[in-house]
C-alpha cells in the first residue's frame, strides 16, 4: 500500500498540453473540410443551375446570341444560308434558313 502512494507516474502537465493541442488542430481540420465542402456543393449548385438556363435557352429556341458567328462553306457561291445560334456557356442550339426555307433540328 505504502508503494501505491509513493508512485510518482502519471501524465505530466506537458503530456496533457500536447494532447490537447492535437486535438484541436484535428477539430480545426474537420471544421475546414466541412466549410470547403460547403462552399463546393454551392459552386457546384450553381453552375447547375447555369447550365440548365442555358440548355432550356438553346431547346426553347429562347435568347438568341449577338455574338454567335458561324462560318459555312460550300461549292454554290449564291446560296445565301443564315444561322441563328441560341443557348450559351457551351450548350447551343441552332436555326437555319436557306433560300427562305426554314429548316434546323
């Protein structure tokens, strides 16, 4: 018994201190992760969203596009094709006359 009483081991304030401070750098990394996940799924969110806009721009035939420039080449030099482009971001669709005839998908 008198053993037992004069047993010194234990954690020394230095132990505990660095323990504590592992788990809060752990705490601090989960807490990072999870903001950066947030933030992803958001961008993420959103670039769904511009897409969708733009697929329903290009399949609704809906916000033509000023700036779409298509080049056509071809054999007969008096035929006059006019393309109309719509959608945007990568996602178009089209409308052709030929002639005055309207065509496209």
């Amino acid at each position: 018994m008198r053993r037992k009483l004069k047993d010194n081991r234990g954690e020394t304030l230095v132990e505990m201190l660095a323990s504590i401070l592992i788990a809060a750098l752990a705490v601090a990394l989960l807490f990072t992760c999870c903001m950066v996940s947030v933030q992803m799924g958001g961008q993420a969110r959103a670039a769904d969203e511009r897409y969708y806009e733009n697929l329903s721009a290009a399949e609704g035939k809906t916000g033509a596009l000023e700036n779409g420039q298509v080049n056509v080449a071809g054999d007969a030099s008096n035929v006059k094709i006019e393309i109309q482009l719509y959608g945007g971001e990568g996602t178009y669709s089209y409308q052709w006359k030929k002639e005055g005839v309207s065509g496209g998908p």
